[in-house]
C-alpha cells in the first residue's frame, strides 16, 4: 500500500525505477522462499511438533522480511530466525499452559447453573478489586478482563514477563485461597 501510494507520487521516469525496484525485491524474497522454505519448515516441525505452527512461523518470519527495508545478509540469518521463533512460541505456549492449568476447566463450579456461576465471577472481581493491591490488580483484569497475554501485560505495565507471570500467579493463587475457605 505504502509502496502504491510512493508511486503516484512520482514522475514517470522515478515511478518506473520504483516499480522496477519493488519487482526486484519481490523477486528476492520470492528466491529466498525458495531456497529456504523446506529447511526452515522443517526445523519449526522438528521444535513445535506441530505441523501448523510451524508454517505460521515460517510465513511470520517471510512477512517481516518482505515488510523490512534490510534483506537478510545470508541462509543462517534465516535458520536462526525460524529457530528463535519457535522457541519464542514454545515459551509462550508453555506460560499459556501453567497458567491455565492453575485455573481447572472442569470441576464442580463448571457443573453449576450460569446464573451461579455469575454470581461467582462477580464475587471474584469484587474481592480482586477490594483486597489485591497494585500491579497484582491491574495484571489480573488485564489477562482475564482484556484477554491479553502474559507478554502483552508485561509490555503494557512495563514490566519483565517473568514478574507479570509471577504477580499473575500470586493473585490467582490468593483467591483460590480466599474462596476455599469461604
């Protein structure tokens, strides 16, 4: 779009070495595809164990570098990028699982009419609300009110993702402390 819109703002002669540069970068990432695409795929299958995570990865990496200014320098640079982001995706995966695995699906309060179960969310944010202080608070509304992840929470807060991760925990635990009791 970006590149559409330099063009119609050019004369002819600058707008024709823009196209002529645009269809040569198309051409090289078109080659690079080529050339990587079944190494790079195959090293994702390998770490993911998944078939399509491993091309959202591989198609991921593709389209930052067609979005890019710099072309990748070499075969290794792109190797080193799929690895890099499976084992990001790993992690992430993993954080995902330890958290929901803190919070059951299925147990009795699955079990219970909706209107019950309302009411215990509502119990829930009201003691969030009242007794978890800050950053605990925020990080808790954050991942179950806004449905961002652990990483985005971080971001946002400024925090490490390891201390969102933590902080997360800690409140989760405290209620499931506060409403075994009660």
């Amino acid at each position: 779009m970006f590149e559409q819109r330099k063009l119609e703002n050019c004369d002819s002669a600058s707008a024709k070495q823009s196209r002529l540069e645009l269809t040569e970068r198309k051409q090289f990432i078109e080659q690079l595809f080529r050339q990587n695409y079944s190494e790079m795929i195959h090293l994702a299958r390998v770490l993911l164990g998944n078939d399509e995570e491993a091309e959202d990865v591989v198609q991921d990496i593709f389209l930052r570098i067609a979005d890019s200014d710099i072309p990748p320098q070499n075969d290794r640079y792109l190797l080193t990028a799929a690895r890099n982001a499976c084992l990001n995706r790993i992690r992430q995966m993993r954080i995902h699982d330890r958290v929901k695995g803190l919070m059951p699906i299925e147990d009795e309060a699955d079990l219970q009419p909706i209107d019950k179960r309302l009411e215990r969310i509502d119990d829930i944010a009201a003691y969030v609300d009242e007794q978890v202080e800050e950053p605990h608070r925020s990080i808790f509304h954050l991942r179950f009110d806004e449905d961002l992840t652990v990483s985005e929470i971080a971001r946002r807060l400024g925090l490490n993702p390891n201390t969102a991760y933590k902080y997360l925990i800690q409140t989760i635990q405290r209620i499931r402390h506060h409403f075994e009791k009660h």
